[in-house]
C-alpha cells in the first residue's frame, strides 16, 4: 500500500508532547512519527525515540585509513630505499611521526565531512512536507504511514490539538 | 533586567530573535557598503604591491619577508579565532553562544589566507643540505605537507562553519523571498529541523571542533618549523613551535575581543553581545599572555645559557641585535599591557578593557611576526651549519606596505561579505537557551535557573 506523510502544526512543545502519546497510544510506531522544531529541544522533550547513528565511526575509520596510508608511504619508500643515515634505523619512528599524524587527522577530517553529510542524509533535492513557521517556533509532528492509518493520525492530530494539518506526498 | 548579561535579548521570544537577526543579515546600510567599498580598493592596493613584488622574482627570499610575516599573521590571528568558538563548546560554557558563529566565520578568512600562502612555496627552498623535521624525507616533503596542512585546516574550519550554520539558513530560507531564497534554500541543503538533524548537529560540530583544534596546532608546528626554525643554520628549538601555537591561542582571542566590540558597537548586535563574553574572554587573555610569557621564557633561557656562539647568534636575530626595538614593542604589547591591565578585576570586568587588551596583542602579534619571518627570511645561506653572521634588519619598502595593507583588508574584506552569507549571531544556539533557561525569584534576588539536560 502507498505510503503518505501528514504534517500537524502545534504552537508550544506541552501539546506537542500530548500529541505524541496520543499517537503512540493510537498504535503509532516510533519509526513512523518525526518531529520537526525551529530550535534544539532536548533529546526526548515530545518522548520522541532517540535516534541512533554512526556519527562517531567516521572520524576513526577515517583515522584508521589515513594512518595506514601514511605509515604505507613512509615505511615503503624507507624500505624501497634503504639508506641508513647518522646509524638510525631504517624505519625511525621521529622520522615518521609527523606524516602519520598529519595522514591519520587528514583521513579522520575527510571522513568526518564526509559523514556528517551521509548520516545527515543531505543534501535533499526536495525538503518534503515542512511549514515555514517551523522556524518561527511552530513545533510539527510529521506523521508516514499507510493511507488508512494516515486518515486515522489526521484525526488524533486534531483531536490533539494541532492547528493545522498539511500533507505530503 | 537588562544588566549587560544579554539580558535584553533573552527577555524577546524566540521568534523576535530570529526576526531581529536576520533583519540585520539581509540589510545592507549604507556604512556596511562603505566599509566594502574602502577594503575594496585597499585590497587592490595590496594586489598592485603583489605584482611590484612578483617583478623581483623569487630568486630572494629576503624581499618576500613581510609578505610571509602578514600570512602568518592571519594564520596566527584569524584562522586560530574558532577557537573561540571550539574551546567554550567543548566545555559546554553557555557565554559563547552569541559569538560562535562570529568566531567559526574566521574559517571564510582561512580560505583567502590559503591563496596567499601558495608563494611562499616557491620561496621554500628544498631540504637537501640543510636540517629540518623532515630528517631525510624528499627534499620537496615540507611543500607538499604544509600545503596539505593549509588545505585540510581551511577544509575543517568551513565544514564547521557550514555544518553549524544549516539551521539559520533554513531560517534565512524561510524568511526570504526571490534569489535570496534560491541561494539560502541551496546552503540549507534541505534542512526542517527533524530530531535525528538536530541530534547530528550537536555531534558532529564536536568531532569537527575537536579536529580542527588538533590539527591548528600542528599547522603551527609545521608552519613554525619549516618556515622559520628550517631557515635558520643551528637554531635547534623545540620550544618554539609549541610558542606559535600558544600565540595563536592568545591572538584568537584578542581577534574575537575586537571583533566583537565592532559587532556590538557598530553592527546592531549589542542586544546579544554584552558583558558576559567580554568578562569570560578577559579572563582567558590574561592566562594566555602570561603563557605567552612563559614560553618566550623557557625558550630564551636555554639559549641564553648555553652561549654556544650559534645560541648567541640566534638571540642576537630575533631578540637583542637588528630587530631589538621590535622585540622590545612586541614584549610590551602581548604581556606588559595585558598584565598589568587585566589583572584588575575592573578592567577584566567591562568591555572596553578587554578591548584595547586585545588590540594592544593584536598589534603585538603582528610585529613578532614581522620580527621571527622577516629576520628568518633574511638568512641568504640556508644550508651553512651554523648562524654565523647576523644579517642586517630589512626594512619594508612601499611594495611591502601595500602588501600588508591589502592582506589584511583582503581577510577584512571576506569577513565583511561572509556576513551577509551567515548570520554573524547564531541563531539556533541562542534560541537553544532560551529553551533551557529560566528567571526565578530567589529569595530577594532574581537568579537564572539553566537546565542541564545531558
């Protein structure tokens, strides 16, 4: 069955919260409600589900790779031409220290933008259903489900208070 | 309730902030035009002293002195201000929320500072010959790293700037009409402000805060080596890097000092940038400047007793022979006058004094540069083993002088146009405590009361 989002338009964050348990008590799942706000509520102020994310392993797999490249090019040029210079060893960690600390931050940098971007599933060509009083303090529920179950969050989204509901596609 | 404390600010609802700030990001008065216009042709100015500079050549690098000086110069000031912004985020101070976006803007300026650092590395000579923390790495090894450096520091500080700015241009999108709303909608990038964005963003500008800290440092310490302890014969000093990057620490914040009381003073932001940010900044600045002392300090005692004729020569070029006059100017500016006027609580507690502190250390700041890379740049024979005779003080000619001038117009210059691209106030953080921060009456006093949700 088709699936279509809703959007409720609330004006303070109590109602917002009420709606939230209506909608869940309704039978609502966590993954098919959203909430969209002007400003960063704290995490759970509508009950909302915590959302999870590998924010965390992009700096270091990027860490990782970029350390492994830079111990590849110094420790293999060392070994491809070994020269021993002043009787240190051919492969002197002092001497590699700076490339493999400059390698691992470039690595974790790159994946780090690189990860903000994916995880942030930016950028969108199309914004989707949104309200331009969102930024003006106005606090949405978005609601995606299936046709029927959509009629039906309409209903408990005006009986919960909201002002305005808009749809989407 | 207005005590200087952004009180006024915080006493409009959310919606008023927003609405204010954004008025002000799309204005364009008539002295903002001004202002463009005359770092315009001062900018221009600097060009036309390039283009003297580049008939000379490359072949010497003494001429080129005061051209790395001022590049260095905004690489220890303005690329090091989103510290500002960083450092307070990652110890969650409340105060910074109205200037970290100001601070974070600096990152425009490290992309301007980029292209003016790509001559001097056709004035970097190869390592062969010579000792450098490249130890026997290709010789062309401190050209491709400081450059990827450079690169990856202005890549990590704008990634910041954007990453943190997305919903204040959502905010600007859904306030604006026309082009306008096409460009904001593009830097937006499709933002509503769902709860897995807002928990993103909240991360991610901490992993990028953090690494943009680490990786500052080490441009300084690659910068510093390369650039300055590379071109001396003998000078052995591992003290010195670690110097640059605490003056960059200290200059960040006497760069944010200004910046803000122009903000406030002339841009129509004193509603938000009031007492609080001054008074916590001071505090930093005398700490920095007495660290700035110590460090000078623990450098120039080793040399000074050691006295090994390459340790006297050193002391003689930076401090006591060509360039004493500017040692002496810049010693007074970073640590005397921050000393002996941040020490009392009057001048840390008010926002003036902060101010002309920080102009004292920014002025300061720019004659130590003049003074380590003009006197570096001086040496003619880079692979000798040691310092043996001390090169005479060079002093700027008029290609020099619009070289600095249209070099620090120019970062005045993307700074200015930045604004009109970012809110210089940042929105989101300010209307985030709004959210969390209460007035209560406390017995016979009025309190803030701040919710601490994490």
């Amino acid at each position: 069955m088709a699936r279509r989002s809703i959007l409720g338009l609330f004006s303070d964050p109590d109602t917002t919260a009420n709606a939230m348990d209506a909608l869940r008590g309704a039978g609502y799942k966590d993954w098919e409600l959203d909430i969209l706000s002007g400003a960063p509520y704290p995490e759970g102020t509508f009950g909302e589900h915590m959302p999870s994310h590998h924010l965390f392993k992009f700096p270091l797999i990027g860490a990782a790779c970029g350390l492994a490249v830079a111990i590849l090019l110094t420790a293999g040029t060392q070994l491809a031409y070994p020269v021993v210079t002043g009787g240190k060893p051919i492969l002197a960690i002092p001497a590699m220290a700076i490339i493999c600390y400059e390698g691992t931050m470039l690595g974790a940098i790159l994946f780090t933008v690189f990860g903000i971007i994916f995880e942030s599933r930016l950028p969108r060509p199309r914004v989707g259903i949104y309200d331009k009083r969102i930024t003006e303090g106005y606090i949405g529920i978005v609601v995606t489900s299936d046709e029927t179950r959509v009629v039906q969050a309409e209903k408990t989204l005006k009986m919960a208070g909201a002002i305005e509901i808009k749809s989407g596609a | 309730m207005h005590n200087g404390h952004n009180g006024e600010a915080l006493a409009a609802s959310p919606e008023e902030v927003t609405q204010d700030i954004l008025r002000k990001h799309r204005e364009f008065t008539p002295r903002f035009k001004a202002l463009v216009a005359v770092l315009a042709v001062l900018f221009l100015l600097g060009v036309v002293g390039f283009i003297i500079r580049l008939q000379d050549g490359f072949e010497h690098r003494v001429k080129w002195g005061y051209y790395a000086a001022v590049v260095v110069y905004l690489l220890t000031t303005a690329q090091a201000a989103p510290m500002v912004a960083i450092a307070p985020r990652l110890a969650k101070a409340n105060w910074r929320r109205p200037v970290s976006r100001a601070a974070e803007m600096f990152g425009v300026v490290g992309l301007f500072n980029l292209l003016l650092f790509i001559p001097l590395l056709f004035l970097l000579p190869s390592t062969e010959g010579r000792r450098t923390i490249w130890f026997d790495g290709p010789s062309m090894s401190p050209h491709i790293w400081d450059t990827l450096a450079m690169v990856f520091l202005v890549l990590c500080g704008l990634a910041m700037l954007w990453a943190g700015s997305l919903p204040d241009m959502a905010a600007a999108r859904d306030h604006s009409s026309g082009r306008r709303q096409g460009l904001f909608a593009k830097l937006a990038m499709g933002w509503r402000g769902t709860d897995l964005q807002w928990f993103l963003i909240r991360h991610r500008i901490g992993a990028l805060a953090s690494l943009y800290f680490m990786f500052l440092v080490f441009t300084h310490f690659l910068i510093a080596s390369d650039f300055v302890l590379g071109l001396v014969p003998g000078w052995k000093d591992s003290i010195f890097p670690a110097f640059q990057a605490l003056s960059a620490l200290q200059s960040s914040i006497a760069t944010m000092l200004v910046t803000m009381f122009v903000l406030r003073k002339w841009c129509g932001y004193e509603r938000y940038i009031g007492l609080e940010q001054f008074w916590a900044l001071s505090k930093l600045l005398l700490a920095t400047s007495l660290l700035w002392f110590y460090f000078w300090w623990s450098g120039f005692i080793i040399f000074w007793y050691g006295r090994q004729p390459v340790e006297q020569n050193v002391i003689s070029l930076i401090i006591s022979g060509p360039y004493l006059p500017i040692f002496f100017t810049t010693f007074i500016l970073n640590f005397i006058i921050p000393l002996v006027l941040l020490i009392w609580n009057a001048v840390r507690r008010s926002i003036l004094g902060p101010t002309v502190v920080g102009c004292s250390i920014l002025v300061g700041t720019f004659f130590d540069r003049i003074r380590l890379y003009v006197s570096a740049f001086s040496i003619e024979d880079v692979t000798a083993h040691a310092l043996t005779v001390v090169p005479p003080a060079h002093t700027p000619d008029i290609a020099d002088i619009l070289i600095i001038i249209g070099a620090l117009s120019g970062a005045g210059l993307s700074y200015a146009l930045a604004t009109k691209v970012f809110p210089v106030v940042n929105i989101w953080e300010i209307k985030e405590y709004m959210l969390l921060r209460v007035q209560a009456a406390f017995h016979r006093m009025e309190v803030t009361i701040l919710a601490k949700p994490e």
